[in-house]
C-alpha cells in the first residue's frame, strides 16, 4: 500500500506552517513540520492565544489521523443492498464524476420535491466545514432540518443559560482571578471542555496560586483528581444540592449582592401569581415596586428609586412578588437534609460548600484591573455535560447557574464569564464585533456577528414555537443550539405523523449510530433515506447506513478559513483576540477532497450559487467590496481571502494568513469584564420558559402529540429525579460516562498513541466499580460482565475495581467498543456505553433537548 | 552545569500530554515512551486520592545503568545528560535490570503502529529512521533541542506547566529555586541513584 | 449478526496480550516483572548461563580428577554458553565490545572470564602442551576464567539494584554452588554414557554435600528475600505460590533435589547401577536450569510509584 501520495520534491523541503488543530472542536494554534513532503511533527504554535504553544495529547497526535492506512481514500457505493447495523456494505470504489452526478441527483430531486427533506447533521470535531456548510448550503438549499453531533448528549442547555445570561453560547470561570471553583460534572482545563489547552495553564497557575477546586462528580475524574476536595454525588442529583445552596446563602446566610440583582437582573421585576411578570398595560414593558415611592413603576423608568427585590405586593388586589423572592421562595423547600438524601453528600458538606462558596465571592468588593475599578467576585461554578446530562437538564443547570448570579460572579473580575459575548473588533477596523443589548424588556439580548452565524447566540430570543414538523422539532423547540432529536420523533409516526421525512441524509462525519444513543434507533430513523456519508473513516454508521460515501480531507490536508468561532472556544479573560487559518500542510492524499469546495461544486451544478453567496454575505457580514456578487462562482481561496479582508483589511488577505496563521490583539477590560458596561438585564425568572411551554403545550394539544409534556417548562430552579435515578426492581446501579483528556468521542480510538495511554492507563478501557461495591456482589477485578439496562440494551465489559466512584455508579470512558469493519485498529477496545441508552423524548429534557445520559443498570458476571 | 528536571505534581494533570508529546518529538517506536506517566489511587472512599506520576529518565547522578554497561555505550556528559550511544551498544539489556526507573526500552522488532502486518506510514518511514533497532533507548533530555536552544519538548508543551527545566548547579536558577522553596524531592532518594530529576508534592 | 456479537468488546483486548501490550501493562504494574531476560529470546540468557555454570564446574571438576571427557564436555557447555550469549545478542558482529567496561561491568568481567578461558583452554588442548610450564600456565589462565565465569554469573544479576531479589550476595554464591553441582551431574551423566576412570564414589559424596548445600541455600534465599519485604517478597510469592509455581516446585524442587536425594538415599539402601547415577545427573541438570530460569524469571523491580504517596487524602 503507497503510504502518501505527495511525491518529494526535488529540493529539500522543511518548513513549519502554521495551522489549526481539528481532533475536538477547540482549534488550537499548531505549527507543522514538514520534511520533504511528508508531516514529521505537530508542536503548538507559541503566537496563537488557542493553547500559547502547548497542545493536549489529541492535538500532537493528528499525523497518525493523517497517515492512518485505514482512511477512506476514494469515493465509495454500496454494493451490497442491505442497510443494517454489523453489515458488511461491500463497498465498490467509484469515481468522483460517478459520485457527484449521484449527489446531485438526489439532492436535486429532493430540492424539487421538499427541500426539507433534505437531513443534514455533522460532528463537532470538524467544525470548521460543518459551520461553515450549515451557515451557507443548508439556507441556501432550503432547509431547515439540521442536526448536530448530539445535541441532546452535548452542551444544550447550558448554551440556553450562556445565551441568557452571559450573552454567548457557552462560559468559562475566570480562573486568573477566582479563589474558589465548584465543578458540577465538566473538567474545563482539567482535561475537556472548551477551550482546554489555555484553560490547564491557567488553571495549573491558579491552582498554584491557592485557588481552592472543588469537584462534585460520581467518579474521580481527571478534575476530580486534582481537586483539594472532591465530593462524590448520586447521578443526576446535582440539581438538588445547588437548589439546597441557593437556599442556604438566601434564606440563611444571608449572602447576595444585592446591588448587582437590583441593577443587573430581573430580580426586582415583579410576578404575578400567572407565573408572567406584571407589566404596564401601554408599554408592556415589565414593572417594579419602586421603595421610595411605594408604587410599581416601569424597569427603566427615569424616576425610579430603589426598587424591591424581596416582599410581596398587593396591586389592584392581586398580590405581585420581584423575581428574587419567587426565587427565594422556591428553594426554601430545599433543606440540606433533602438534599443530603437526595444527593447521598453529608449535610454538613452542603452547608460548608454553601457558606464557602458565599463567602470566596466577597459581595461587595472590588478591584483596579488595568486602571478600571471592577466588582470583584472570585468565586465561580461552572457545570456541564455530567451535570446536566439528564431529563432534569433544565433547572438543575438553572440552579447551579444563579449560585453565579445571585452572589453578583457574573461576568466581573473571578465569577462565571460568557465566552467573549462582547468584542469591539480588530483596532484598525473594528471588525468583526458584537455586542449585547437590552431588549425591550430589558433582558440581555446578545449580539451577533451575521445572520446566520451558525451555532452563535440567537438574537431573537425565544423563538416562537410554530408547529412540530420538523423532526428536530426546531420549529416547536427551537432555541437549542444543536438537536440530534431527531430519531425520537422519526421513530414515533404515531404521536408526530406530520413531520417531514427525510429522503436524503447529509452527514458530514458524525458517527451518530455510536455517540447518540443506542445505534438502532439512529438507524431506524434514517434506513430508508439515502444516506450521503462524508467521512475520513468507514465508521459505523457509514457501514450501517450510507449509500455513498465520500472520502474527505483530515484537518491537515485542507483550507479553512476562520476556524474559530470566538464565542465557543476562545479562552475568556484578558489576554489577546486571535484569528487564525487552518491550511494544507500535505496535499490531499489519494482522492480525498474537501467538503467546503466539494459544496460549493454541488451548488453550481444545483444552480443554487446565488442563494448560497447571499447566505455567505449573511454569516460573515460581508460587505461592499468584499461581499461575494450573487452571480460569480467563488473558490474556497477566495471566500477565504474576502473574510479576511473584510473583517481585517486589504493587507490582512489570505496570503497573509497564510504566512502569519495567526492575527492578535489585546483585549480590553470593557470586553471582557463587560457586566458593568452593559444594559441587557440577566434573568433569574425565565418568564420566557413560561410563555413558550404554554404556547408547545397548546401546540401538543391542538395536534395531539401526548409525547410533548411541558411539565418540566419551569421558570425557576428545581430539581426531580431523571430517569434512571430511582431504583427498578432488579436494577440496583448507575452508569455514566465520562471524558478522558487524551481521546475525544469514539474517533480517537483508531489513534495508536492515544491507544497506547489508554492500554498503559488502568481505568478508560474498563468498566470501573467501587471497590467496595464489587466486593458484595462477588465481582473482581478484570472479570468480564455485562451491564443491562432497565431501559433495554445490553453491554460487556471488564471490570476495574477502584476507590475512586460512587457505590452506586458504574463509570465508561468516552465512547469505545468499535465494531466497524473499516475501523480495524479501534475495533473493541474500550466499552461502547451508548448501547445502555434508549432514544425517545420520555428521556429528554424538553426545554433544552438534553437527553438522561445515564443509564438505570444492573450488572452481571459473565466470565473471569 | 547539571542539567535537571523540576515535576510540579501540583499543577500536573496527568493528561500524558508529555508522553505523546515525547512520541512526537522523538519518532520512537509502539511501546518507548521515554515519557509516560503512571496513576495511582491511596485511601478508601471516598476519603481517596489518585495521583498522576510523570516519569522519564532521571538522568541519575549515580547512575546504575552506566556502571552495568559492558561496552560505554551508557554515558554521562559533562553537563548530567545520560545517554546512549546507539552505535556501541549490542542490546545486552544489563541496563534495563539496573535501572530501577523504568526508563529504558529495548528495540526489538521493527514494529509498527498500526499493527503487525501493517506496511509503515510515510511518517514512520521517515522518523524510524533515526532508530536503530537491536539496542536500547531512552530519553536523553531531548539533546537536539537544547543544542537549538529549545526546552525540552515534554517541557515545552506541558499544558500546565508542570515541568521546568534548569541547571540544577546554579543556585539562582528556576529548578534551583522550587527545589529550595516548594521542597523538591528526588524519587526514591533512598535507591542512591541521586536523580537530576525532582518533584514538587502533590499538596503544599 | 446480531448486536452484541458485533461487540464483543475488551475480550478481545485482553485475551491475548502480545509483547507489546504486557509492556505497556508492565510499565504501570506496581510489581513489574522484567521479562528481557526471560521471555522470547531472552531465555537464551538462562541458557547461556546455565551451560556457562556446569561447563565451569565441569571443567574444575574435570581437571581435578584428571578426566578427559568431562574436559571436553566442559569446553563444549561453555562453547554452547556463548553460543546462546551472541544469539541473544543478535549483533554479534558487535559483541567484543563487551569487553570494553570490565572495571565496571560484571557482564564485561564474565566475557573477559569466557575469553580467558577460551584462549587458555584452547592452548592447553594444543598436542603437546598439557604437560609443559605452557601447559601449566593456559590451565592457570582456563580456570581463572571459568572462576570468573562462575562468580560473574550471578554477579550479573546481584548488581542490579533494581531487582531487590536480585540484589544479594546470595545469588553469587547460589550460582557458584549450583554450578560446581551441574558439573558434578555433567561428569556423572558423561561417566555413565562414556564410561569411566571416574572415581564414582567420591564424585558421589561431592555431589550429595552440594546438593546438601544448595538445598540450604535455597532456603536461606528464599528466607531472606521472603523478609526482605516489597518486590523481593513479592518474586518469593510468585516463585512459592505464583505465576512460576509450576517450574518452581516441578523443576528446582521436585526434579532438582527431591529426584536426586531419593535416588542418592536409594543408593545407600541398595538401589544400585550405574543408570541410577546417571539419572541422578540428569535431573540435578534439569535442577540447575530450573533454579535459574526461576531466579531470573521471578526478577521483579522495585515499585515506582508509591513514593509520592499515600497523599493525604482530605476528609470530606
Ligand atoms: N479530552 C476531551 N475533551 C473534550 C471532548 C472530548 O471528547 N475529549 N469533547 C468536547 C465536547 S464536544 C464536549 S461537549 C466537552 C464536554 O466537557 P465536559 O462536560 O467537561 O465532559 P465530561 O468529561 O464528559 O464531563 C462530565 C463529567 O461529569 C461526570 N458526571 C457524570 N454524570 C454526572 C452527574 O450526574 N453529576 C455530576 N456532577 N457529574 C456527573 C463524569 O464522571 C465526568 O467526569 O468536552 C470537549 N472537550
Ligand atoms: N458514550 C458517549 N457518547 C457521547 C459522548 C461521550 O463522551 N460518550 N459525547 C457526546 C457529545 S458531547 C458529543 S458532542 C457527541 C460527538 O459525537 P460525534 O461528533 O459523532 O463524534 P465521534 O463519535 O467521535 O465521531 C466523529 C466522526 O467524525 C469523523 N471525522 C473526524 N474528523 C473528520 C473530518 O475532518 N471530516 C469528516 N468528514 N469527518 C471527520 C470521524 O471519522 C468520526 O466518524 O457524542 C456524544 N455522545
Ligand atoms: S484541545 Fe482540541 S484542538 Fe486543542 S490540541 Fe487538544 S485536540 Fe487539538
Ligand atoms: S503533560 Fe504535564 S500535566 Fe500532562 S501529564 Fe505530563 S507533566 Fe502532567
Ligand atoms: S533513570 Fe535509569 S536510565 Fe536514567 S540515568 Fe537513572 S538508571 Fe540510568
Ligand atoms: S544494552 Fe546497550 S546500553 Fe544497555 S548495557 Fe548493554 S550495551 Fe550498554
Ligand atoms: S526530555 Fe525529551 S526525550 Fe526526555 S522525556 Fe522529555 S521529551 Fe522525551
Ligand atoms: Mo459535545
């Protein structure tokens, strides 16, 4: 087999170009070398503010992606006519002339069809082309039917909460300042998370500094490891412990910034007992109950004193409490003793947590930073997948996020941080820039860079819920970021008959029969469309279900220009902007091509060139000169070189990029610490969540959609056990997964060297139990069982005994257990956990469409 | 100038970015890892701790695997850097039993990544290159980059920055300085190996 | 195919570990086991030892009882001992640079004794020489190197400061005792099958006090290292009650001394013939090789790892 295809040239060649890592959605700066047409070595690239140089296991580890024998290298069919999990597809080389005349086809006869009919979902771990084909081809061809890399098992809703709150799609704590950092579920620097590599160095100077890590987490994670305390929790259950906190520094402590509820919240807005804020009848505008005056006003009404966050008021004989004492109340009922029961941590830790929690965030003092005098807050939580990775996703990541707001660590020096909701642009420019408002409520309303800037915080907030055809329920639901719910409505005909099916699927990489949920209801869903797979690899849902597959470029074979999306993977802080370049450092080898230019070819030959420049003008905000004319054909350079120019001026085009791959400059205080400089009210009643449940509510009824359940729409924290929380007759354990710093997914399984820490590593590979846990149930070390869900499917496993998970817990590492023929190297090893979840709304959130990512288990010996 | 090696167990992650990180710097073959890093659990639950050990070769004052050696292929530079030298050594693996760190590897088989029977990547082709096979190998402080005035690549890339890199005899330098502050340790001090490599606890 | 059969996951992975994967096991293990030295070609180490200690005996022995066939056989072990050294090596073209460190390297000091031994063994065969002021000196020159020979392979090991069951002067002196008995074996099996100017009998007490004493020495090893604590406790645990059990009892123990002391006692109770002698030999050979293959296969090296803690873990 020819291991490349670069032929060496006559000349030595030895260069280090600069590039974009892509082995997780971070992008971090790398620096390649190249030695006479092939990659020696990948380093960090010291002048990106992605990583300063230093990269994870992941990202120096890209040549073996590069150079794996196993990639796919040419256009392939399916040849043998059965669709099915473990079948051989018998896939047949073919041309690329053959493959595009077959794409364009289909999608041709679908566009004239039903341009909804056209799925298309994609990985986060390439999310430069996914974007970037979400954000052009997909408005451009018409539909609206996108999925994302699951969604429901990622970051949606805590994206709802960075959007509300913080002005962005995602957060980060402010570790160059914090003195105290509450992890729920997530290991941001630690080893995930977003944003990883700045974030382990600013987080190991923090640590060293004195910073105090506490990590509630069922298994003692990478994080948990480094944490001074590490509290283990019942799954599913971290809702209840930050309920019983907010109670604890509310209702006891008495801890709250009050100066910042008053001035940067809804909480003085009043509710009535309908669960909607009172507002005046001629503006609609929300109102107050203004101290001085004694009378209710508007928010923002000039003469407006003091208004009241906490009492009851009697108006026009109708009783109108502020936010904040609807939230007080709320959690009174969450006493540390339910909590404890609940949460299975002592009583006497909720309530050390609470107080030092309460008193790290130092209400009330402040601090010079580059000569402004800002709030100083050092205190921060930050939660993610672990801990809102359940069917109570909603206001258990509700609760955890106004321990921030209710002590004011909310976008000031040491709290909670969007990620870089404010910019003001490049100095010579002022390009690109966004920035929040306040809407006409006064809530924050977050700035957008285009229109259609995919995956960015959504400027009209919420959207309104206009129906339920669309299988990802994005025209019912329609403020998660990304949704993968699609399998649960496809799959259920009888509750949701009127949405639109999907005759092609367009998966650009996502191995959605392994990351979603168990693999068949994936694959139900999607068997009778024809399945377009773009992939590097023939994974399993290639195997499964496509009937064409295209062989892409790796991220060190292509151009992408603006790989970075600043407000998901930039490091939050001071410190400097950067705008980088993903390029080619080898040729594409054999026949791979790239998705983005191989998109734009089939928008020319589907005459669909116009639409797709427009919607490119949209998501970059281009404009006059550098906007793309509606009727030129454009190659990818030159999109490239107009972004670049647009935003950053003629000298500042892709050739410059090319050369520099990187363009910085410093941020400013107002940028990052922009709280105090801002309008945009952050809400702590999410009146919002009201109005849209009763709208779906009234949607599900008018269509009779029993599975929509609008229970769970609450406007304040809460907490109700998910759905593998309480125990079934025979059931007696959790399982969960968790992240390793060193593998991302399922995909890096195929990655030697990643492979060879796992099998030196004792625990990724193996189903780890409490030691003391096994020894009850007879189990030992390395024995081989099988776990089975109570919800239906079944997985095995070796078993690896250790002090570090909860008794009740059975902890798998990412997403192992390969079965695909096309995956050789990565075939069995580690645990596949997904098979033990099912994919049907009845497990989801439906304010975020987060799905219970744990499973209620029972586990079984199967040999020795 | 002793050259030396300051492991702030501390700030480490145990993320093995430095194994691989070593992988790439060095093209060493499946199973070398100069750099590796080992885990390990004390206590019971859930009163329990893991602790990440980064380890390579601690390029020992006294080192053992230089006494044992039948040929000098083992050495010591004048500036503390163990190493060998691939063109003396006839793989008697005397060293391996001396070295009580784990720090040598033998090259046995010319391996590949991808597995047995697998032709070798372009990569490999080009960076087994500059390994012999029939000798042992192990981490000789990344010579080729200090003669380039670069750290270390296990240094360099360390996320957390954990590892720092010195002269351990000058008194003013950084490893000098923790070693003397944040009581740095030598691994095993008690085998009398004196190792050029020290950590920093794990708790302050 | 149904699902789960798609998916049999880990069983493949640990099932059958190759090389590679129990090295990357052993790196993380807390008692690693070396293997080098023991496991595929690495057992041409013990072999290589093996005919060097009872070529060395025998060629002692051999020349103190003046017999001939004994010589040869010895020259023919300790030709076969180096043999299995240089196909260990593989680069044999290279091996004389083992010569290179023996101020430092017992390995170096026992290729030093081979040599010697070679060079003086070879004149002293020359036509002629045996009973000149030559002959005298080669011989001189052939037993100071299979001396070296014998003491340098223990020493090999006994240096290691890494392998604390390694690591006593007891394995010098296990290595020397069992070496002067293999080449007692080796005459008695030669004496049977060559025929003899042998003097049996005395060859026979020698051979019941060595035996006397190994059995001592073994336990007295065992004993010591069992008290010694950490790996050496734990090399005595795989050899009494662990992975190398099997050869342990089977071959040092059962072959290598009970098989030879119940013979030797039958021969006192009338169980004469040569053939008994013979067998008597052959299974103390066996015996010597099966004491080193388990000394070196139970080499264990100290933990790593354990130093930085217990941390003290914070209570919650
Ligand atoms: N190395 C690495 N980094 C990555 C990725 C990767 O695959 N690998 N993926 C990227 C992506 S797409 C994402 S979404 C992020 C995810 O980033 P994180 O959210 O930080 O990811 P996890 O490691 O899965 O974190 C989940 C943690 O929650 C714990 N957990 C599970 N259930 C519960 C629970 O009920 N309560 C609590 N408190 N904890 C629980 C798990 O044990 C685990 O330690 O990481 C990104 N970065
Ligand atoms: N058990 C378990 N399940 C999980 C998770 C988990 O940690 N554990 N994490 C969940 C989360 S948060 C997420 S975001 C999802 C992620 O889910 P996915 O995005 O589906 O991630 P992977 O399973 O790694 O599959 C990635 C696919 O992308 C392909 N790929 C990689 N690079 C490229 C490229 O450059 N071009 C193309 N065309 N394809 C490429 C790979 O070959 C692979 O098939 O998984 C979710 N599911
Ligand atoms: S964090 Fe992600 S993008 Fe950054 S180096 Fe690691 S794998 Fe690459
Ligand atoms: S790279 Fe640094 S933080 Fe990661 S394991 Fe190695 S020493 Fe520790
Ligand atoms: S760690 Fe081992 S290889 Fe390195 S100098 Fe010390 S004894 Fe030699
Ligand atoms: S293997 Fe090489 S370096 Fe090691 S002792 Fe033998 S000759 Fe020296
Ligand atoms: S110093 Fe260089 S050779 Fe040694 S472990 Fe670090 S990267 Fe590897
Ligand atoms: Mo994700």
């Amino acid at each position: 087999m020819p291991s490349t295809a670069s032929k060496p040239t006559a000349n030595k060649d030895d260069v280090w170009i600069p590039s974009v890592c892509g082995m997780c959605y971070n992008q971090c700066g790398i620096l390649a070398h190249r030695v006479d047409g092939t990659l020696v070595k990948i380093e960090g690239n010291p002048a990106s503010p992605y990583g300063n140089g230093r990269l994870c296991a992941r990202g120096l580890a890209g040549i073996q992606v590069l150079y794996d024998p196993h990639r796919v290298n040419y256009p392939l069919k399916r040849t043998n006519p059965n669709k099915g999990i473990g079948e051989d597809p018998r896939w047949q080389r073919i041309g690329w002339d053959e493959a595009m005349d077959i794409v364009v086809e289909k999608l041709a006869a679908v566009r004239d069809d039903d341009p909804d009919k056209l799925f298309m979902t994609g990985t986060v771990l390439s999310l430069a082309p996914l974007n970037h084909t979400l954000g052009t081809f997909m408005p451009a061809f018409g539909s609206s039917n996108i999925l994302i890399s699951d969604g429901h098992q990622c970051g949606n809703a805590e994206h709802i909460l960075a959007r509300t709150l913080h002005a962005s799609v995602t957060t980060n704590p402010d570790v160059d300042y914090t003195n105290y950092l509450l992890l729920f579920g997530c290991q941001p620097g630690l080893g995930t998370y977003y944003a990883m590599t700045t974030m382990a160095q600013k987080i190991a100077d923090a640590r060293a500094r004195g910073m105090k890590l506490v990590v509630v987490d069922p298994y003692l994670s990478t994080a948990a490891e480094k944490a001074d305390e590490w509290v283990p929790i019942k799954p599913g259950s971290d809702g209840a412990l930050a309920c019983a906190m907010l109670n604890l520094l509310l209702n006891e402590y008495d801890i709250y910034d009050r100066g910042y509820l008053e001035h940067h919240t809804d909480a003085p807005y009043l509710v009535g007992t309908d669960g909607y804020y009172h507002r005046d009848t001629d503006t609609g505008k929300p109102m107050v109950w203004d101290l001085a005056a004694e009378t209710a006003r508007i928010f923002d009404d000039e003469d407006l004193v003091r208004p009241a966050i906490v009492g009851s008021f009697k108006l026009e004989a109708e009783t109108f409490k502020p936010a904040f004492q609807m939230l007080k109340e709320r959690v009174t009922k969450w006493t540390p003793e339910l909590a404890s029961e609940i949460t299975t941590i002592p009583i006497d830790t909720i309530r050390r947590l609470a107080r030092e929690f309460g008193e790290a965030a130092q209400v009330g003092s402040t601090i010079m930073i580059d000569g402004v005098e800002l709030p100083f807050r050092p205190a921060a939580t930050l939660y993610f997948k672990g801990a809102h990775g359940h069917d109570n996703a909603w206001p258990t990541s509700l609760a955890i996020e106004l321990l921030c707001e209710v002590v004011g660590a909310s976008n000031v020096p040491g709290g909670l941080l969007g990620t870089n909701p404010v910019a003001f642009g490049h100095p010579d420019t002022k390009l690109p820039r966004w920035q929040p408002k306040a809407s006409k409520d006064g809530l924050i309303e977050a700035g957008t860079l285009g229109k259609n800037e995919p995956m960015g915080p959504s400027s009209n907030w919420p959207p309104e819920p206009t129906g339920a055809d669309t299988a990802s329920l994005i025209d019912l639901i329609g403020w998660p970021i990304t949704t993968c719910t699609a399998p649960a409505t496809l799959n259920d005909p009888e509750n949701f008959p009127s949405i639109t099916r999907p005759a092609v699927l367009l998966n650009y990489g996502s191995n959605l029969l392994m990351s979603a949920a168990q693999p068949e209801a994936s694959f139900e869903a999607f068997k009778d469309a024809f399945v377009i797979n773009v992939n590097i690899y023939s994974d399993e849902t290639a195997e499964a279900l496509a009937d064409i597959v295209l062989p892409d470029t790796c991220y060190l074979e292509r151009l992408d220009p603006v790989p970075n999306w600043l407000r998901h993977h930039h490091p939050v802080g001071l410190g400097d902007w950067g705008y980088q370049i993903r390029q080619p450092i080898v040729e594409p080898m054999y026949e791979r091509r790239h998705f983005s230019e191989v998109m734009l070819e089939v928008s020319r030959r589907l005459g669909i060139t116009e639409t797709l420049n427009l919607a490119t003008n949209l998501m970059y905000g281009l404009t006059a000169p550098q906007s793309l004319a509606a009727d030129e054909d454009y190659t990818l350079e030159e999109i490239g070189d107009r972004i670049y120019q647009n935003w950053f001026g003629p000298e500042h085009g892709l050739d410059w990029f090319r050369k520099h791959g990187v363009l910085t400059w410093p941020k400013q205080v107002e940028e990052v610490y922009w709280k105090p400089f801002s309008v945009g009210r952050a809400q702590i009643y999410n009146e919002w969540v009201v109005r849209s449940g009763e709208k779906i509510k009234q949607i599900a009824e008018e269509r009779s959609l029993p599975g929509i359940k609008t229970d769970g729409f609450v406007p304040l924290p809460d907490w109700w056990p998910c759905r593998a929380f309480d125990q079934r007759p025979g059931y007696d354990m959790q399982a969960i997964y968790y992240r390793v710093p060193w593998h991302s997914f399922s995909q890096t399984y195929s990655t030697p060297w990643l492979d060879e820490i796992s099998q030196g590593e004792q625990y990724s590979y193996f189903i780890c139990i409490n030691t003391q846990t096994a020894a009850t149930k007879g189990l030992n070390d390395n024995d081989l069982v099988r776990i089975v869900s109570a919800d239906g499917g079944n997985v095995e496993g070796r078993l690896r005994l250790t002090q570090g998970v909860h008794p009740g817990v059975l902890a798998i590492a990412n997403n192992g257990g390969h079965w695909a023929h096309g995956l050789p190297f990565a075939k069995g090893k580690g645990v596949f956990f997904n098979q033990l979840l099912p994919m049907d709304l009845e497990h989801m959130d439906l304010v975020s469409l987060t799905m219970d990512c744990d499973a209620r288990v029972r586990i079984e010996k199967v040999g020795g | 100038m002793r050259l030396g090696m300051v492991i702030d167990l501390k700030r480490c992650i145990g993320c093995y970015g430095c194994q691989i990180a070593c992988k790439a710097e060095n093209g060493t073959r499946p199973g070398t890892t100069y750099a590796r890093v080992l885990k390990r659990e004390f206590g019971t639950y859930p009163n329990v701790k893991k602790q990440s050990l980064p380890l390579l070769c601690m390029h020992c004052g006294d080192a053992p695997c230089i006494e044992v050696c039948p040929t000098g292929a083992s050495q010591k530079r004048s500036d503390g850097i163990v190493f060998i030298d691939a063109d003396m050594c006839v793989g008697c693996r005397a060293c391996m039993m001396a070295c009580p760190y784990a720090a040598r590897y033998f090259q046995d088989e010319e391996r590949n990544y991808f597995g047995v029977g697998m032709a070798p990547t372009a990569y490999e082709v080009s960076r087994y290159q500059d390994h012999q096979s029939g000798v042992v190998e192990k981490c000789d402080f990344c010579r080729h980059r200090l003669d380039q005035d670069k750290e270390p690549a296990c240094v360099a890339n360390c996320m957390c920055k954990a590892r720092i890199f010195g002269n351990l005899d000058d008194p003013e330098s950084e490893v000098s300085r923790l070693i003397k502050e944040e009581s740095g340790f030598q691994l095993n001090a008690e085998w009398g190996t004196d190792p050029s490599v020290y950590y920093l606890p794990a708790e302050r | 195919m149904t699902i789960s059969e798609t998916r049999s996951i880990s069983r493949q992975m640990t099932s059958q570990p190759d090389y590679l994967d129990l090295r990357r096991q052993d790196l993380n293990s807390t008692y690693r086991p070396q293997r080098e030295w023991i496991e595929g070609r690495g057992i041409l180490i013990v072999i290589a030892h093996f005919f060097a200690g009872i070529g060395a005996g025998a060629w002692i022995f051999s020349i103190l009882f003046d017999y001939r066939v004994g010589e040869i056989m010895a020259v023919v072990s300790i030709g076969l001992s180096g043999l299995a050294h240089l196909a260990f090596l593989g680069r044999w073209q290279r091996f004389l640079r083992i010569l290179a460190r023996p101020n430092s390297s017992w390995v170096s000091r026992g290729m030093w004794g081979t040599l010697l031994y070679g060079i003086g063994a070879l004149v002293y065969f020359l036509p002629g020489v045996r009973d000149t002021l030559m002959g005298s000196i080669s011989l001189g020159i052939s037993l100071f190197g299979v001396t070296l020979v014998l003491l340098c392979s223990g020493y090999v090991y006994s240096v290691s400061k890494a392998i604390p069951f390694w690591h006593t002067v007891l394995v010098p002196i296990l290595y020397i005792a069992y070496g002067l008995r293999g080449g007692v074996a080796l005459l008695l099996v030669a004496a049977v099958f060559g025929g003899s100017s042998l003097d049996i009998d005395t060859m026979e007490t020698i051979k019941l006090w060595v035996l006397a004493s190994t059995i001592v020495l073994i336990l007295f090893y065992l004993i010591i290292a069992n008290r010694s604590g950490g790996a050496a406790s734990y090399s005595v645990h795989e050899l009494v009650a662990g992975r190398i059990s099997v050869a342990f009892y089977g071959g040092t123990i059962g072959i290598g001394i009970l098989v030879p002391l119940a013979l030797a006692i039958g021969r006192e109770f009338g169980l004469a013939g040569m053939l008994t002698l013979g067998i008597i030999g052959f299974a103390s050979l066996i015996g010597d090789f099966y004491v080193k293959y388990c000394v070196v296969k139970a080499g264990t090296y100290v933990p790593l790892g354990d130093a930085v803690g217990p941390v003290s873990p914070k209570i919650v």
